[in-house]
C-alpha cells in the first residue's frame, strides 16, 4: 500500500469529460503550478466508441475528425428523407484518436499526472472531520477522500466521471429510459449506403411498442456503421440487437457483408438530480454530472461546452457545488421524457412528426440548447399538445410535491 498522497485537483476517470478538463488545465497557466491527478483503471487505447457531434465551424477537435456529413436521415412514412443541415456539419471521431490526442497532450504538463489504478471509493470529507484528523496539515477546509485498489489519495476539488445506474434506478420520481444499442461496422457487398447522409433516425424498423430506430454512419457506399438504437427502460439481449441488424441489412438488399468491428453502449436518458451527490469539494462530471442530454443521449458537444465553463468557476475559486446545473432545456427534455416513459411507442410519431414539421437546422439548434425562447415555442408547437400538455402537468406536479 502507498501512502496517502495529496494534489490540488483529482479528476476520476479519463474518459470523454475527464480527458477534456484535464487538457484544459494543463493549457491553462493559471493551472501551471497546481498538482492535478487523473486517475483511470483503462489505459485507454482501444477504440471503444465512436463520437459524432453536430458544429457550425471547425472546433478544437477539428483535426481529430474522421468523416463528415452535410445531410442528415430521419425517416418519413417509411422513406428515408434527407435533409441538409447547413450551416452545421454532423462529424465523427474516433474514441482512441480523442484518448490519444488528449493524453499525448497531458504529457507535456509535468504537473498532469495520469495514473493507472481502480477507483473504489469516492467521499467527501468535511471541513470538521477533515480538521479533526489535521489531513496532512494542509486540508483543513474540507477535501474528498479518494481510494483506489493501490493507495489513497486527496484533494480539496475532485472531479468524478465514474457513472452509477444504481440511484437512478432505485427510485421512481424521474423517469428514466435507456439510449441502448449495438452497432456493427460492415463492409456490404452492394453499394446500399448513401455517403453524403447520415441517417440520424430511421424508423421503418418494427417498433414493438418502443422507440426504436436504425442509426447509419456511412463511410462509403459500401462501409457503413449501422446502430441498432432504442429509447427504452429495458435492455435487450444481445442477440435482439443482433438479429435486427441483419434484418435491416437484408431489408435494404445489403447482400454478403462482413462485420469488421462492434460497439456497443447503454446511455442514461434522466433529468435525474445527479447535483445532490456533489459537495463544496467534489463535482460529478460527464454523464455521472448529468451532462447527457436527457432527451438524446448526445453527451460530448455539452461535455466540450461545459469543460470552459467549469474552467472559468474554478479560477474564481468558487465552491464546486455551485457549478450550474439546471436551465430551461431541462424542463423541455423531462416533459419529452415523460411523454416517452407513459407510452414509449410515441417516439416514432414525435421525431418523425418534430423532423417533418420543422427544419433540421433549427431542431439541431434546439437540441444544442441554443435556440432563443419563442423558436423554442414554434418547435413545440410541432408537437401533440395535449399529450405534451398532461406531461407538463405531471412533471410540474412531481418536481413541487
Ligand atoms: C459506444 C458509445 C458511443 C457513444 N456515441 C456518442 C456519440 O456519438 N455522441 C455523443 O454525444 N455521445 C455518445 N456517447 C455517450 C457519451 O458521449 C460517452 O459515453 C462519453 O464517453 C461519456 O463521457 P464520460 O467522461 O462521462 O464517461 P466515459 O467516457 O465513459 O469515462 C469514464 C471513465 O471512467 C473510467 N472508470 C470507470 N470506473 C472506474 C473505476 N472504478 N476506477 C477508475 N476508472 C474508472 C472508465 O474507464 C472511463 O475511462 C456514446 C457512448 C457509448 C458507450
């Protein structure tokens, strides 16, 4: 066992969120002099995920990205429509040329440390305990206490992106679906792909009385990402997924095809208070903060937008629990969910209904949260009303009692 070591900031977990806070402290100076710990049990070199993400102009990652599509594909009576997204670009990276690029960053910080080592404990230690035990002399207003499988370590701001479904699903005030899926990278015999589109959401796929769709991801004509994705309490068995990959393939008279590589993943889709875990000193970040946006699951685009925004609080030396959590868009994204949760066959409708009735700029614009209030209403308006109008009144009636 080593002894308990102590930093000025420890950031759990080195993934999307963990990663992009740690390369921002280690380009900012006012971070120069400061002992920051990044600890992870992975050494993050397989190519676990690929991100996609919607921007008008090139950002930070731009030399990152693999692919990009100026049309999307969201179905329409069982037709796939396109529909230009200008002034965005959909673009996709990655996940081990993101891990790369980021620790290969951090290795030019000598005050970044990147430690391979399970977390297995995570706790806040207040300010009167913490003086109490005089923590290394040093910590006497409050610290989080983090032990790993090798040692213990300390810091008065620890930044937590290890995830835990357990809260979320031992309650019943919140509802929480799944954005769950399999993906299979083939190589198909036929040209059935159309490069220049992604399909963002192709609902001609039996619904069984869920949400579910074909997420596309076309490298070429013939080599494509093809995403079997739900939004739905439930997971499946893998073969389920499996299965209506194959069938979608068929369907669209794919011919032989080779599976050259998999993803999969389950993201939570909650307006969850994940907040009331935070303290003065230990913040959860990613999708342990609440950072997926609970009506799509999309989290990196509000990860990148988040991470300057926890960067400027910290250099005002504000208490960590005070990171802004909630706007409007939460109201909109649990009155959605809620919609979803009571009659989770209505997705097809709602997203088929939503992409034919208004522009695909303008719902990427709302689904980004940077849409201004009444372009908010028109989108609204899109909707069912008096389904959305009963949601607003349950949710409003839940979040008050
Ligand atoms: C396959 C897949 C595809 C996705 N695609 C998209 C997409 O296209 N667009 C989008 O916006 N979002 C997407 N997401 C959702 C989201 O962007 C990702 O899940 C993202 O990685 C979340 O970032 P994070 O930092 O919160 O969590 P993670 O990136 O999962 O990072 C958490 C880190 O904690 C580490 N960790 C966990 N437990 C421990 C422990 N006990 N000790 C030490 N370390 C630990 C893990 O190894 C990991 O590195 C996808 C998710 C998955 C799974």
């Amino acid at each position: 066992m080593k002894e308990t070591q102590i930093y000025d900031y420890i950031i759990v977990g080195a993934g999307a969120a963990g990663l992009m806070l740690a390369n921002a402290m280690a380009l900012d100076p006012f971070f120069s002099n400061q002992r920051i710990l990044i600890l992870d049990k992975d050494p993050k070199e397989a190519n676990d995920r690929t991100w996609c993400f919607w921007e008008k102009t090139p950002g930070p990652l731009e030399a990152l990205i693999s692919r990009e599509w100026s049309l999307i594909g969201v179905s329409e009576n069982d037709q796939l429509t396109p529909s230009p997204i200008l002034p965005y670009k959909y673009k996709m990276l990655e996940g081990a040329h993101f891990y790369e690029a980021m620790k290969k960053g951090l290795a030019h910080s000598p005050n970044c440390h990147f430690v391979l080592e399970e977390v297995t404990d995570v706790s806040p230690v207040s300010a009167a305990a913490a003086a109490a035990t005089k923590a290394a002399g040093i910590l006497k207003d409050g610290y989080t206490k983090v032990n790993t499988s090798r040692g213990t370590y300390l810091a008065p701001r620890v930044f937590n992106s290890i995830f835990d479904y357990k809260p979320l699903l031992a309650q019943d005030r919140y509802p929480v679906l799944q954005q769950h899926f399999v993906g299979w990278f083939v190589s198909t015999q036929n040209p059935i792909f159309n490069p220049e589109m992604a399909t963002f959401m192709d609902f001609t796929v039996a619904q069984k009385g869920n949400t579910r769709f074909m997420y596309v991801l076309p490298t070429s004509a013939t080599t494509a990402l093809v995403e079997y994705t739900l939004f739905s309490k439930d997971r499946l068995k893998k073969e389920a997924y499996e299965a209506a990959i194959v069938t979608y393939l068929a369907q669209n008279n794919a011919g032989d095809y080779e599976i050259n590589d998999t993803e999969a993943g389950s993201i939570p889709m909650t307006c969850y208070p994940f907040e009331q875990f935070n303290s003065p000193h230990l913040l959860h970040i990613g999708t342990a903060g609440g950072w997926s946006k609970p009506s799509t699951g999309f989290t990196f685009s509000n990860t990148q937008k988040q991470v300057p925004k926890l960067v400027a609080h910290l250099k005002k030396g504000k208490a960590l629990d005070q990171f802004p959590s909630k706007d409007r868009f939460w109201w909109y994204d649990h009155i959605l969910l809620e919609v979803l949760a009571t009659d989770n066959s209505r997705g097809k409708a709602i997203f088929e209904g939503l992409f034919k009735r208004r522009s695909a700029p303008l719902i990427l614009k709302f689904l980004s949260q940077e849409t201004h209030f009444f372009e908010e209403l028109y989108i609204m308006s899109a909707a069912n009303k008096w389904r959305f109008t009963k949601a607003f009144f349950r949710v409003l009636g839940r979040t008050f009692n």
